[in-house]
C-alpha cells in the first residue's frame, strides 16, 4: 500500500483543490442555492433552477461560459481552468472507497458507455446530512 498522491495544485502560486466545492472537466449541471468555497469547471456551467440565483463563496473558473444567475462573491475567470485534468484522473485511478474518523471518500465508476449520469446529494449520504456544510468531510470521484 503507498498512500495517494497529493492533491493537485494549479501552480505554486495557484489554489489548492482542497478549496473546491466542485472540480469538473467538462460540463457541470448544478441546481444548488450556495456554494460556500471555489468551483471549477472546464466546460459550461449550468443551473437548472434559473428562477433562484446562486451563490458563489470564492473566485472561481468557468471555462465555457454559465446559464443561469450566480453570485461571484470572490469574482470568477472565463475561458480558463486553473488545473492540469491529468493531476486528477491519476488521482481517480489511485484512489478506493473509505471512511476513517469521520470522513468519506467514494469511488463511483460510471462505466465506459459515454452515457450522461445523474446525481444527487442524496445518492452519497443520508437525508439529514444531505447538505453542503458538512466541513469538506466527503469527497466523491467519478
């Protein structure tokens, strides 16, 4: 056994992936009210709840532009990404389903078909914990 290697970094000067609510490579489709830390997205950005407008806690990187209101309370970046996506699938391929002292990480293989999944809160944690201020306690790699 050799422990994962360390999180990604978008340079020395750049932040680290630990600061991130959401790390995306292509599209990302959200329907969340807050997000209290970065997001980061390598395609477009899009809200299916366009009625509400969310709110975004720290400066951000969309790179395919955005649907929907946001909130940039930390000002976001267009057209760029501040990660090298390599960084992360080695990430993925190391590492495996755990849950020590209160955090959570699960591994969900969605398969080589190239069909679009879903996903909710809910699929990765029981209703009364199926919010976004859990501490960063729960890492889900797809």
């Amino acid at each position: 056994w050799s422990p994962p290697p360390a999180w990604p970094q978008a340079g020395s000067a750049g932040p680290s992936a630990t600061e991130f609510t959401i790390i995306v490579r292509d599209d990302a489709v959200v329907a969340a009210h807050s997000f209290y830390t970065r997001i980061a997205v390598g395609g477009r950005l899009i809200d299916i709840s366009p009625g509400a407008s969310a709110i975004v806690g720290g400066h951000s990187w969309v790179y395919g532009g955005t649907t929907g209101s946001f909130q940039w309370i930390g000002g976001v970046t267009f057209g760029a990404y501040p990660f090298t996506w390599a960084d992360f699938e080695q990430l993925a391929l190391t590492l495996t389903d755990c849950n020590s002292a209160g955090y959570v990480i699960q591994v969900v293989d969605q398969g080589s078909d190239g069909g679009v999944k879903h996903y909710h809160l809910r699929d990765f944690v029981d209703q009364e914990s199926a919010q976004g201020q859990n501490e960063g306690r729960n890492l889900v790699v797809f």
